[in-house]
C-alpha cells in the first residue's frame, strides 16, 4: 500500500498471508530469541513500514536487526525506569505532551520550537548521544499507545505529531538544528516507522514555507503526503476538525480544551510504579507469547544504515 489513505485502512487489518510470510522468515534468519525483543505490533509496523522496497524482506530484516541492536546499545528500556543524568537533561530542555485522541483513538503528540531549548542540547548532546536519549522519549509514547507489551496487535498503532511553530525565527535553523532533523528526528522515524498517521505544522509562518524545502528531501515520500502545514488562528481549529479531532481533544494552546500530559511526567511516574503493561523485561522490551491474529486464524507466536527511510 503506497499511498497515506490505503496505509490508514491498513492500520486497523490484521497480518495478511504475505506477512505472516515474512514474520515466519524473519523468525527463522534471525531466531526467535531475537524477534522476541519486539512485540507483535512493533514487528508489524517493520514489516508494513518498508512495503513499498524492492526487496521487502531484506530492507525489513536488515532494519528489524538494526532497530534490536540500536535500543540494546542505547539501553532504551533500561533508562525508562532508571534515573540518569543526561535523560533527565535532554527531558528538561525538549519538552514532549500528550493530547487527546482523534474520532478512531489516535494520540496527539506535540512538540514546539519554545519547548526544545536547542542551544542548551547542542552543547552536551553529539548527535548519536541524542539520537540515544530521544529513543527514552519516543518509546514513553509507544507504550502510552499500547504498542509495546499488548499481547495482541494494537489496532491503533500511529498517533498525529504536531509541532507548534510559534516563536521561530531563522535563528532556530542554523546548520547544527539543521544536522539535528535530519541525522536525529528524521533517522528516529526509521527506528520507530510506521508510528504517524497525520504530521501537522501549526502557527507556520510564511518563512517556514520556504525552509520546510531544504527538510521534505530527507523524508520518505509517503511521510510528505501526510504532511500538512497550517497558518494560526481558526486555521488550526479547522485543521484538526478534518482530521477527525473534536474541540475537546485539541491543545488548549492551541486554542482547544484538552490539557496537556507531559512525557516527562510520564517517565518518572515509570520511574516509581514500573513500566504500564510490563510482565518482564526483556533487551527489546517485548515479554511472553502473543496470538497472532492472521485473517481471523490464531498462531501462537514469540514476542517478537540501510539509506533508505521508512514511511513513519
């Protein structure tokens, strides 16, 4: 499926034929010990995020291989539950919330150019350090949409990112942001592909327009199609009532009613009750056997740089 509209049908659709194929394959090459550090779901946006390659299996299994070992080497789950300096420095200064839901359950996820404090980040953080203490942020959100240690598929597997651009200035894009997006946020989709349904760009000023040109090549062409850039006011309102988002839901920011949930807020509550869902902790973060759900059949399953990126 190559287009957003085909892709947001096929969120809610159990594993087809073809992929069911592929997860018996990548079973096999890689072992179940090792697919067992994802969950079914996480295993699936692999499979579906690179659908559209040449060679399916071998950018899946490659980027599969390449998604265990990158949370293995950054200590992902560990440093969910574990106080750590850095972490807790890269919270501060890169403010990540939680909205609400859209009419079939997707979560808004917003960032914004006056809760990243760039400067600050770009004196302590090299981009891999980064790309490593991002992974804490992004995996908080996968397993706040089910996404990590549900048993069964997660039906509801993307959220709508919006990044609020009020306050920008060309000051905010110098080259070191600019190596930022595209060897961190961008590189972060391919660790997490197949997590967006919708990417809004709100209180875009005209300037935007013209720089949001030197980022959309570094992006996978579907991740464009889904993007959407919108001015501010009763724009953003409008906006967000298309893509299915009612009043109640949208950003009091952002001239809506919901209240915001902060990652970070998140994080350390993880910190003292334990991972939401978490039976045991495994190196990729999965825990026991699912069912796979395969057309309405159920099989008992284990918990399971290419320069190529994936629709995220």
């Amino acid at each position: 499926m190559s287009t957003p509209e085909e892709r947001a049908v096929q969120e809610a659709l159990p594993m087809d034929a073809t992929e069911a194929e592929i997860l018996e394959k990548l079973k096999k090459d890689l072992g179940e010990d090792m697919i067992a550090k994802m969950s079914l779901t996480q295993v699936l946006q692999c499979i579906r995020g690179w659908q559209t390659e040449k060679d399916r299996y071998d950018a899946t299994i490659t980027n599969v291989r390449r998604i265990i070992e990158f949370k293995e080497q950054a200590r992902t789950y560990d440093l969910l539950t574990e106080p750590n300096e850095d972490v807790d420095f890269f919270l501060k200064h890169w403010g990540s919330e939680i909205y609400g839901q859209d009419a079939e359950g997707h979560y808004i996820w917003m960032e914004g150019v006056r809760v990243i404090h760039a400067p600050e980040l770009l004196d302590r953080f090299d981009d891999e350090h980064m790309k490593n203490t991002r992974s804490v942020l992004m995996e908080a959100l996968e397993i706040k949409k089910g996404n990590v240690f549900r048993d069964d598929q997660n039906p509801i597997y993307k959220h709508i990112y919006v990044f609020d651009l009020s306050g920008v200035a060309v000051s905010h894009f110098s080259a070191g942001v600019r190596r930022v997006v595209k060897n961190v946020v961008v590189e972060m989709g391919n660790i997490y592909p197949e997590s967006v349904t919708k990417m809004i760009f709100v209180n875009a000023p005209f300037i935007f327009r013209a720089i949001w040109g030197t980022i959309t090549p570094w992006l996978h062409p579907i991740t464009k199609e889904k993007t959407q850039i919108v001015g501010s006011g009763k724009a953003i309102i409008k906006a967000f009532e298309k893509a299915g988002v009612s009043i109640d839901n949208v950003p009091e920011s952002l001239g809506g009613t919901c209240k915001k949930t902060t990652l970070t807020e998140l994080i350390e509550k993880w910190r003292v009750e334990g991972l939401p869902g978490s039976k045991e902790k495994a190196a990729g973060g999965a825990t026991s056997k699912v069912e796979l759900q395969i057309d309405g059949l159920s099989e008992g399953v284990a918990k399971v740089d290419v320069g190529k990126e994936a629709a995220a």
